[in-house]
C-alpha cells in the first residue's frame, strides 16, 4: 500500500510542487511538504476537519490538542508570499469546525525519520496582527529532551520561519499567542498559515548497497526516458517506443540486481515483497508530469522542449545519484549535491527560461526523487493506539426525605433597549437601576452576564431541568445523589481529566495544554442541561458541581436558600448553527456526541447527552451562585464596579447601572408533599475566561444574574 501511495503523490501531477510561492526556498536536499499534492480544498469552512495523516507517506504526520488543529484550505492566493496553491494549512480560532473542535495550536508534528532542521512560511492572511501574533516552535527528541526552539512575531508580509536542532527531533511543537491585535474582531485570536514546510531528515544509519542500486535504477530510467521525449517533442514526432522499451528493460535489469544485494531495508532483505512495477510506474508519472509543464500538451516540433525534457532527465539522474549515494552510507544527502544538480539544469536551460519559470519543472525532480529515496530506504511503521476513557457511574440509594425543585418555562428573554414595561413579552423577576431611576427589567428565567460594555443578550434558562435535596431534619438540606447525574447535588469525583482532551488524565493545567481550568475534577452531577449563549461569539455553558450543594428550608412556609458552587465549562461554539448541540429526532446535532441517541425536554433542545465538542473549550470558570433563594436578592455599587477586578462599570450592558436586584418567591406550606410554584434568585460575579474575544464581548470579570422559576416540592420518607 505504501509503494501505491508513491504513486498516487505524484499522479497529482503539476500540483506537486509547482505554486510554491516560497519566502525562503528549502535546501535542495530538504524535504518540502506543501500540501499541494492533495486535491484543493474549498467550499463551507464549517465542514472543515484537522488535518492528520494525508503527507505521512512524506514522513510527518499532524495532531492537534484533542479535537483541535489546523485545517486545509484552498485559499485561492495566486502569488502571494507564504502561500502555496491549492491548500495551506490554517489556524483560525473563531469558529468551530465538523469535528467540534477549534483550528486552534498547539499543533503537534510528528517524524519519522528524525529531522535536524525545520522551516516553514507563515502569515497573517494579510492582517496587521500589530506586533501580537507570536509563532513557536519547539523540538524534542525521541526521549522528550528539547533540542531547540524559536520564538517569531509574524509581520503583516509574511514570513519564513526556521528553527535548527542541536539533536535529531521526533517531535515539533507549534503555538501562538493566540492574538491578533489588540482590539478589534481578531484581538482574542488566532489567525495564521503554515505552509511550504522544508525539513532535513537524518540518515537511516543502515548502509545499503540495495537502496544505492535500486534508487540509481530509476534515476537512469528517468533520464533514459526523458531522453525518448526529448527527441520525440524537438521534432514534434510520436515518441519512439523502441526507446521506451529500452529504458523499461534497464530499469528491470537494475532493480532485480539492487535486489541480489541482500541488505535491502524495504521488502526484505532481497525486496521480494516488492512489485517492480510499482517503482517504474512512479518513474512514468513523473516524466509524464513534466512533460506537461514544459509542453502544456503540445506535440512540437520545439527546440527548447527539447532541450527542457533532455534536461529533465539529466537532473532526475543526478539528484537520484545524490540520495543512492547517502543510501548506500546511511546518511542524510548532501546540500551540495543537491545545490550542483540544480545549478547545472538551470545552466544548461538558460536559453530556454529563467529560473523561476523553471522551478515547477525542477520542484517536481527534487519530490520524485525525495520520495522514491524514501520509499527505499524507510521502513513502513504501523502504530496501534490504544485510548482508553474515564466514566463515573453512580448508583444512587433509595431518596429519603427531599426537597426538589425543576424549572419551569419564564419569559421570552428579550433586552429591552430602555426601562419600559411594554418591551418584551415579560414577566419580569428584576431590574437595574441608575441609583434612582430603573434602566432595564430583568426577564424571569433569564440569565444575564457581563459589566457594562458587555453585548452578551440574556439567556434563556432550560425548564425542567431538577435538584433534589436531601433533608435529614426537616430543616437542613444536604447533597443528594438524586436519581442520576441529572438531578443530584453532590461535588466532582477525586479524579482529574484535561477536559479539552477527556482521554488524559492530569494533575494541572500545564498537563492540557494550559488552558484555564483545563484540568478539572470529574464531574459528578450538573446543574442543568447545558446553557447556550448567544453571543458574537456564541458559547455553550456546562455547569457541574463543584463541591457539595447544601442549605435550608422552612417547609411550612416555602422559604429556601441554597449555596451551589459551580465549575461552569465554557466551549466556544462559534460557526455551529446553534450555540450548544442540539438533541433533533433523537441525536446529537454536533459535539463529541454526534450523531449518537438522545433525550430532551426543553425548549432550547440541549441535553446532557449532547456535549460541545471537548475541542473547543476555553475556561472552566468557578461560579458561586450562594445565595440562591427564594429572597430578595441586591447588589449596589456607587461607582457600578460590582465585582473585584471589574474593568468597565454597569452591568449587563447598562453602563450606568448602580443598583440590581432581583425577587424571588417561595413555594408556601410545602407539608402536602405536592409540588408548589416558586422562584429562586441569585446574583454573583463571573470571571473571566482568559479568551481575549470572548471577555471582551461578555465585558469580564463582571456580575452575573439569575432567576430560576419552578415547582419545589418537599417529600416526606417515613
């Protein structure tokens, strides 16, 4: 399979290597990977995946941090400095792709062999990124001990960057400083291409009179060949098969005595595994790929087609000669090797074009040769992974006596511009106010966020959504393990996951990539189905506890208070059609759970068995909604900063706001054991994300406000 894939690289035929549009060209010896040798990419970015596998056959393979990473894309930039046409690798951090996960870094590059330098063109997309956008890149070895790195800000032209090892690398590790300006639509992320990557592999250390012999067969092939053409397109005559003939003739001479060398590294030890055609058939491709550069289809009689393809054939015998030489020692080829080849074929065709003109005919020789080396002298490598999951089942005991309480449907939600009664559809729960005079209602079973400059709407709040309470006493309420993960109020297991990456167990943020509260205690019970946000950009909220919920009640009369500490998980869903993974006929929308079955009860149509994709999450933030009760809830700040560190003063995009406050009510005698209307309310501040976009838009650290209408309901278990 490996030998079809040979083939089927260079069958793409004048994408390979030809658009190049290179900063700073790679070393002749180096290997260039510029994506182009797959199909163009286009349509909805979207539908768009992380690139992984599809060059593995060029010796590297690309990961990103759970469901994240880069993705190809035809961009369509003819020309432009650091692009290469058709596809380029993109990092774009605003939007979520197919998968769930974000175009985000880190970006992990992964070789086989082992690599000493690496280089590749990087840029903004033409955005002034203002001194922000900063690309790293990080070697290790095959113990993990880093061998080098480089830390580069990317102008708005563009840029090549290039990081030397001290010791061969396994492994690249690419970040950014996810920014792109300091303010703006681009200023909380990333945004940059990778392209045209050139890295220098290490020799196999396994000399081999095989691979020299076997490599030098078609290195003469394709000059013999090329030869057939070159006279045939000078004359504008049919190409001579006798001739043909002949260079196929040799080529089986040459390989099956390569094969008698017995010190084969592919194949076995005499390539029996190995189908000859396979090889020959790759030389064909290649001849037949420049002879369409130069000639464009056309049949002669044409000097410098001539000329062109007789050259064609003397460099793909030389640069062949270069990599059967390092075959035969075990070592890497040499620069100068490479750099003589390519001086002789622009020489010798300078009548006949410049060397830019000539570059795509010369490109496509150097990949010929680069992978038919490789294809000899590297052995095929399977790795199986194993990735194994953490779930926590809880059975719950038999409830005692409880108190529950499930949400109930509210208002509409709507922001009203103004303090006015008639704008939106109501009831109410709250309001804000200026000190003296209210500025805006606060809708029932609505949440709000945000200081004063925030442009977060409300959100709405899904009904039946339960908590279930135990109560030992009649009094005091304590944490229950409910009847599922749904409606029990008892904190998170002992054990720790990367929740962007569920697979990894972790001990801190440091061990998930480093992003905020990354590392996060496994859940045990939620607070709800997951809450939508519909911002610019949209996020999806998943609150678990985060210790033990607890507090009191007055049964005879209704009145509760509760204190709920949260570990509210913030996935950023932006490019979804809908802000958290719907449960539609009876599967999940999108998310880690795609297509899997599902139940929902809510208007919103979210569910706890549709997750965001563990890709794109940004922060896990601790929300203290203590008091939450059947109260009276207020907060006043005379200079409107109502939370510690709060930058901008209002709430909730009130810039003046001094005063909120918010009206619950209890449920009244609960002794009939049958559930009662009520309303729980609380008001707490939110920090922030570490998302530069999403803070802005959400104006964080700020205050946050709930009312949560349902039926409470008290039952007594003798």
């Amino acid at each position: 399979m490996k030998r079809l894939l040979l083939v089927s690289a260079l069958a793409i035929g004048t994408l390979v290597r030809t658009a190049t549009a290179q900063i700073v060209p790679v070393s002749p010896s180096d290997v260039l990977v510029n994506f182009d040798n797959l199909p163009p990419v286009m349509g909805d970015i979207t539908t768009a995946v992380p690139f992984t596998n599809d060059v593995a056959d060029l010796g590297v393979q690309f990961s990103g941090f759970g469901q994240n990473g880069g993705f190809l894309f035809d961009l369509q930039s003819p020309n432009t400095p650091g692009i290469s046409d058709p596809n380029t690798l993109v990092f774009a951090s605003f939007f979520s792709m197919a998968n769930g996960g974000i175009p985000q870094t880190p970006e992990t590059l992964t070789f086989y062999p082992p690599i000493t330098s690496f280089q590749f063109d990087a840029t903004t997309l033409g955005i002034d990124c203002a001194g922000t956008a900063v690309v790293t890149v990080q070697g290790f070895d095959a113990s993990s001990n880093p061998v080098g790195s480089s830390t580069t800000t990317l102008p708005v032209e563009g840029i090549t960057i290039i990081t030397p090892f001290t010791g061969p690398a396994t492994t690249v590790l690419i970040t950014s400083s996810h920014r792109c300006g300091t303010s703006g639509l681009f200023a909380g992320v990333e945004i940059f291409t990778m392209d045209n990557l050139g890295f220098s592999i290490v020799g196999t250390g396994d000399p081999s009179g095989c691979a020299q012999s076997a490599i030098d067969a078609a290195g003469k092939k394709a000059k013999a060949l090329a030869g057939c053409y070159a006279k045939a397109v000078q004359k504008g005559v049919p190409v001579d098969d006798n001739c043909i003939t002949k260079a196929q003739n040799a080529f089986n001479t040459g390989f099956a005595k390569a094969g008698d060398k017995g010190d084969c590294l592919v194949g076995g030890r005499h390539m029996d595994n190995l189908d000859p055609n396979t090889f020959e058939a790759a030389v064909d491709t290649m001849i037949a790929n420049t002879l369409q550069i130069i000639t464009g289809g056309q049949p002669g009689p044409n000097i410098c087609f001539g000329k062109k393809m007789g050259s064609v054939g003397k460099k793909a015998q030389a640069v062949a000669k270069c990599w059967s030489k390092a075959a035969k020692a075990g070592l890497a080829t040499s620069d100068t090797c490479g750099t003589k080849a390519a001086s002789s074929f622009n020489g010798a065709l300078k009548a006949c074009g410049t060397p830019d003109q000539l570059n795509p005919i010369e490109t496509q020789i150097d990949f010929f040769a680069q992978t038919l080396s490789r294809a000899f002298t590297v052995p095929t490598t399977s790795t199986t992974t194993t990735t194994t999951t953490t779930s926590t089942s809880t059975t719950s005991p038999p409830l005692g006596t409880h108190l529950s309480f499930t949400t109930t449907p509210g208002s509409d939600c709507q922001q009203p511009s103004e303090f006015d009664p008639t704008v939106g559809l109501g009831p109410f729960s709250g309001e804000l106010t200026d000190g003296t005079m209210p500025i805006l209602q606060l809708g029932l079973g609505c949440l709000y966020i945000g200081g004063g400059s925030s442009n977060e709407p409300p959100s709405l709040i899904p009904e039946n959504a339960t908590s279930i309470f135990n109560s030992p006493d009649g009094t005091t309420l304590v944490a229950s393990l409910g009847t599922s993960r749904a409606d029990c109020t008892t904190g998170p297991q002992p054990t720790q996951h990367c929740v962007n990456n569920p697979q990894v167990a972790c001990t801190s943020d440091a061990d998930c990539a480093g992003a905020l509260g990354a590392c996060a205690f496994d859940p045990t019970c939620f607070f709800g189905p997951p809450v939508p946000v519909n911002g610019f950009p949209s996020t999806c909220v998943v609150n678990s506890f985060a210790t033990d919920g607890s507090g009191t009640i007055d049964v005879s009369t209704g009145e509760s208070s509760v204190s709920i500490n949260l570990a509210s998980r913030v996935f950023l869903t932006l490019g979804h059609p809908t802000a958290c993974p719907q449960c539609l006929g009876g599967t999940c929308s999108y998310g880690d759970q795609a297509g899997l079955p599902c139940t929902t009860n809510n208007v919103n149509q979210t569910s706890l068995d549709c997750m965001p994709g563990s890709g794109s999450f940004v922060a896990t933030l601790p929300v203290d909604l203590t008091p939450l009760s059947t109260g009276t809830a207020t907060q006043t700040a005379a200079d409107g900063l109502f939370c510690p560190s709060q930058v901008n003063p209002g709430a909730f995009g009130q810039a003046t706001a001094q005063t909120i406050s918010q009206t619950g009510s209890p449920s009244g005698d609960g002794s009939d054991g049958l559930p009662h209307p009520a309303t729980l309310v609380s008001i707490f501040c939110i920090p922030p994300t570490g998302s530069l976009s999403v803070d802005t838009i959400a104006d964080l650290p700020g205050p946050g406000s709930i009312s949560l209408p349902g039926n409470a309901q008290f039952t007594v278990v003798p």
